[in-house]
C-alpha cells in the first residue's frame, strides 16, 4: 500500500522526524532553510499533507495553485493566522493545529519577559558582558517590583489563563482581564479576576498589560497609538501573542517619548525582521519568538500533529481540527 507523503517545511524533534518516518512517505527540511512562496506552493501541488509552522504564509497567493494534491495542512502550532482559512475550506483541505501542549511554556515564558523588563535584566545582562559592571550602588538599575501589581490580560484563553494563575498565584498580583466571550466564574473566583468589557477601560488601569488575544485581520493593531496613550506613564507591554496585534511604529515613538515604562516582545510585526529603531531602545526587552521553546513542549507539538494526521490518514476526524 502506498504510504501518504508528507513534508516538513522546518527541522522538527529527532524522536518525532524519527516517528513520521516510520508511517510515512515524508520529505524532512534538511538544512531547514525557510520555504520561499514557491516551495509552499510545490508543497501544496505535490503532497498529501503539509506541515507548516507560523513561518510559513499560506496566503490567498500561495494557496490558489493548482492542480493541489495537499488534503491537509497539519500546523505545528497553535496559531493559525499565517494561513488561509477560507482558502483552505474552498480547496476542500483540513487543517490542524496543536492547542493545549504550548499553554505552560508560552505563560512561563510571558512571566520572564514581565520579570525581565521590570527588573531591567536585559540592560544588566548587557553592562556586566560589556565589562562596565563596577560594583554594587544602592542606585543602580533600579526597576519596578511586580509582586503585588497590576496585570491586565487582553485575551483570555488558555494561555492568557495561564499567566493569570502565575502572576495571580505567584506574585499575588491583581488580574483584570478582557476577553469576547464570558468566562466560566469558577476560573473567575479562582483568580480573583475583574472583567473589563472593552481594551480602553482596561488599559489605565494596569501597571502591566500581557497581549494573549490571537493574530490575523481582525487584531491587527489593536494597540496603536491611541491605546498605548491610554497606558499609565508607569506600565509596561508585553508580546507574546502575535506582531501585528501592536503598531510597531506607534510603540517604537511611544518608548522613545518614555510615555509607557518600557515592553516587552517576543513576537514582531514582519517577523524576522525587526525594526532596528527597537534594537537601539534600552526600555524593550526582545525575544526572537521563543514561546514555546522548549524541548518538552516542541515535542509534544509534534505528537500533537502527529496524531492529527494518524487520524486524517485512517479516515476519521482530527482530533485538533480548524477547518
Ligand atoms: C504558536 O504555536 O502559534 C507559536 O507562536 C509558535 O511557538
């Protein structure tokens, strides 16, 4: 029986490579060079299934190729705003992704980012490599403590829950939160949490504000210039969501003015080119998209696909379906 060919379009886990291997016909991104438009759309005429990761624009451009053999589009990744959902539904092809597994990791690694730019551990990591560390004064790199403050969360899924329960539980911080839809009161009660009905009364309030809300058209700059306005001279942003949810250019001025304490980032707009104007502020930490990180978590990514396509091969629905 022929095997489903499947391809990669970046180097994944050895153990789950290992694993594809093993059920299928499957075409492994060996130098794990970024796929240019072209690839994606070979991709799309020539296999089974593609595997993409946020890298990877599967837009209206790449994905009206034809003849197309793909029937789905296996995401590693929770975030699926680099692909073309209606495209997808148009062309008869699935698409999955890989929700739940990234949820710790991602809050985790929102903490550092609140943890890093209000204790400035970027500027003091810089001073002691560049050896202009002389010794401790009672006045030196002074930041702000977190425990205790204020942390608005706009977007609160399970990564935004997740935080909550951090900087609630850990460092006895107060959570307001905006969200679309209700949230169960349990998880309400449990974290103390006030509801917020719009990002504008939220804003004003916070002496932080963590984006967990997703990418895609509809929160593109969400936080522009006006918002950012709405912030306490004293707070800080944080990114961990998506680039496009801020204005890069409204935020770069804002932090030039220090109308906002400083940010944070770990996702960009036009990723992975960063705007060099960020690279010169001293008040933004940056990360180069580091989320989910992990070894534990990007092999449960993996597995998670795994079984997505395990599913769709043997003729049932997968489990982490879109569309
Ligand atoms: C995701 O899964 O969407 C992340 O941004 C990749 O780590």
């Amino acid at each position: 029986m022929t095997r489903p060919r499947i391809i990669l379009t970046a180097r994944w886990p050895a153990s789950i490579e290992a694993e594809l291997k093993e059920r299928y016909d499957v075409t492994f991104n060996l130098d794990d060079h970024p796929f240019s438009a072209d690839e994606l759309r070979q991709a799309l005429r020539d296999y089974d299934a593609v595997c993409p990761t946020v890298v990877d624009p599967l837009n209206a451009k790449v994905m009206e190729t034809h003849p197309i053999r793909c029937r789905i589009i296996a995401n590693f990744g929770v975030g699926i705003n680099h692909i073309d959902l209606e495209m997808a539904r148009k062309s008869n092809i699935t698409v999955t992704n890989t929700p739940g597994v990234l949820t710790n990791c991602t809050a985790d690694l929102t903490m550092t980012l609140i943890l890093m730019a209000a204790r400035r551990a970027g500027e003091g990591e810089r001073l002691v490599r560049a050896g202009q560390w002389h010794g401790w004064r009672p006045t030196q790199l002074l930041g702000t403590r977190v425990t205790g403050k204020t942390l608005g969360i706009i977007g609160m899924g399970r990564i935004g829950q997740a935080v909550a329960r951090r900087a609630a539980k850990g460092f006895g911080m107060h959570i307001l939160y905006h969200h679309p839809r209700p949230l169960d009161t349990s998880i309400v009660n449990h974290l103390n949490a006030q509801s917020c009905a719009t990002v504008d009364e939220l804003l004003p309030r916070c002496d932080f504000v963590s984006l967990h809300c997703p990418g895609g058209a509809k929160n593109r700059h969400l936080i522009g210039a006006r918002e950012l306005q709405l912030m306490p001279s004293h707070a800080y942003l944080i990114n961990t969501a998506r680039g496009e949810v801020v204005d890069t250019q409204a935020l770069i001025e804002i932090l030039r003015q220090g109308r906002i304490r400083g940010a944070a980032l770990d996702v960009y707009e036009n990723e992975p080119r960063i705007d060099p104007q960020l690279t010169r502020l001293d008040n933004v930490v940056l990360l180069p998209h580091l989320g989910s990180a992990t070894s534990e978590t990007r092999t449960a990514m993996g597995l998670r696909v795994l079984q997505n396509l395990d599913a769709f091969f043997a003729g049932r629905t997968p489990p982490d379906r879109v569309v």
